[in-house]
C-alpha cells in the first residue's frame, strides 16, 4: 500500500511540474504574441515614413528640375 501512495505522490508532482510548465510557456507564447505585433505595427509605422520620404524626394526632384529650367533661361 505503501508502494501505491508514494507512486500517487511522484505522480501528483509531476501533474503540479506539467501545470507549471504550461503555465509559463502559454505566457511565454502570450509575451511572443505580443511582441510580434509591436513588430508589426513599428513596421506598418517605417512603411509610412518611407512612403512619405519617397514623396518628399520626387517633389525636390521636380523641384530641382524647375529651377534648372529656370536657370537655364540666364545667359551669362
């Protein structure tokens, strides 16, 4: 009789151990999660900024193309 408790009590610990386990993992998963979309949204926030950077750089560019246009019109 002996015998079967102390196998009751080993396996008890180890159900306590699993559920232990499995707690932390399903809050390291939670933690993942979490940080994957951080990542998601800073990455969606870059695309904007490269968005609005490459706007930025064709409206110099026409820019650039008036004024030599109009300094093109000068004879030195």
């Amino acid at each position: 009789m002996q015998r079967i408790n102390d196998a009751v009590t080993i396996i008890n610990d180890m159900n306590m151990q699993i559920a232990t386990a499995a707690t932390q993992q399903s809050q390291v998963s939670e933690d993942v999660n979490i940080n994957v979309q951080r990542i998601a949204t800073s990455s969606g926030n870059m695309l904007d900024k490269v968005d609005q950077a490459e706007r930025a750089c064709q409206a110099l560019a026409q820019q650039c193309q008036q004024l030599d246009n109009l300094v093109s019109n000068f004879k030195v």
